[in-house]
C-alpha cells in the first residue's frame, strides 16, 4: 500500500465508524454475549467476517443490484422487523422469569420456620436472593446459550436487518467507487479494519463488565434495555 492510499484508508475506517459505533440490534446482542461471557470470540468473527464480506460485495458493485431489486429489500425489512421483535420478546421473557424468581425469593425469606419452606423456593432463595461473588458467577453461567443457538441468533440480527444491506453494500460501495477501481481496495480496507476493532473492543469490554452483573437486579436491567431498544428498532423498520 502507498502512502497515497493512506488518507483514503483512513477515509474508509472513519466512514465504516459513523455507521457501526450506534445504538442496535447487532451491538446490543455482542453486548449482551460479552456480559454473559457466552461464546463471544465466535460472535465477534460472525459479525467481522460478515461485514468484510458485505463490505466486500459493496466495493465489487453490488450495491447497483441491492438498488434494483426494491420489493426484495421491502421484503427483508418486514422480516427483520419481525425478527427483531421476536429477540425483544426473549428479552423480556428474561426479564420475566427473574422477577418471578427474585418475588419467590423474597417470599421463602419472610415464611416463618424453614420446614414451610419447599425445596424448590429453597433453590430459588439460595440463587436468587444472595449478593455474593459465587451467587454472580452462578447468574452469568445460567446466561450462557448453546453455540449453536448463539451464531443462529447473530446471524439473524445481523443479516436480517437491511439497513446493514443499505450501509454497508450500497453507501459504502457507493463512496468507495469515487476512489477508482485501484484505491477502492484501500478505502474497503479501512472501513473492515474498523470493523475488527470495533467488534474486538464491544467483545472485549463487555466481557469485564460481567463483574458488575452478579445479581438479577442488573441482568433484569440490562435486559430490559435491550428489549426496549429492539422494539423500537422494529417500529423504526417498520414504520421506515
């Protein structure tokens, strides 16, 4: 690479950034994943090698054939609405079950004598109600997912949704053609380049916080977040 290329690499890395560092239903999911500490170096490659392959086709000139078909986009939206809405649904059910374990908790807790007390609110009391270190550990181990159902669901939030079709094949494909069929390539390069730190970092930093998630008050929390910001991402494509 010459030192030409250098700005127009940069160029590249700072464009991809204005459209990957926000708020969705991609990044909230990598979020949750690094927090749980659940299979998050797979779900980061998933989510790098699937921009570089996006971003890659832009560069190539897919973008004109993603503009031509606008019934099929029509389509993909609707869809990634309806798949979004569904990982709210998960989300709250989350939220749901927590709260119903943490009020039997509180419940065993305030029965007079422990022989009242059946085994199963025992179980519940002694996961659910403590603050400890090994209680934390406990709750982010029960966040962990089969592999298999991890990549389906990051697959899903991130080719279902079409804003990353519009992103990262049309825009970026479109800017990255101003810069000739040569350095092109440096402008793509860039842009995945951001990609990579960006997924390492959101993996990365996520998984340090699971410390702060030793108690359902803030998986309760976070879930809730999470759940809110895919309905909302839903409306959005949706209403879009």
């Amino acid at each position: 690479m010459t030192i030409a290329a250098l700005p127009i690499l940069l160029t590249g890395f700072t464009s991809q950034a204005s459209l990957i560092v926000a708020v969705g239903a991609q990044n909230a999911f990598v979020i949750r994943q690094g927090i749980a500490r659940s299979h998050v170096p797979a779900i980061v490659g998933i989510c790098i090698a699937a921009d570089a392959i996006l971003i890659t086709l832009g560069t190539r000139g897919m973008g004109a054939v993603v503009e031509r078909h606008p019934s099929a986009m029509s389509a993909l939206t609707w869809i990634g609405a309806a798949a979004l809405m569904l990982y709210a649904i998960l989300a709250f059910k989350r939220v749901f079950v927590r709260v119903r374990a943490l009020r039997r908790a509180v419940i065993a807790d305030r029965r007079p004598g422990g022989s009242d007390i059946s085994a199963t609110d025992a179980a519940v009391a002694d996961t659910a109600a403590t603050g400890t270190a090994a209680a934390g550990t406990a709750a982010t181990n029960t966040e962990q997912s089969p592999l298999r159902t991890d990549i389906l669901t990051c697959l899903g939030v991130t080719f279902l949704n079409p804003n990353v079709y519009l992103d990262a094949i049309v825009l970026m494909g479109v800017l990255a053609a101003t810069y000739g069929a040569t350095l092109k390539w440096s402008f793509a390069a860039g842009a995945i380049l951001c990609s990579i730190l960006w997924f390492t970092l959101l993996g990365a930093l996520s998984a340090t916080m699971s410390r702060l998630f030793h108690s359902d008050q803030a998986w309760i929390a976070l879930d809730s977040i999470i759940g809110v910001a895919m309905v909302l991402i839903s409306i959005h494509l949706a209403l879009g």
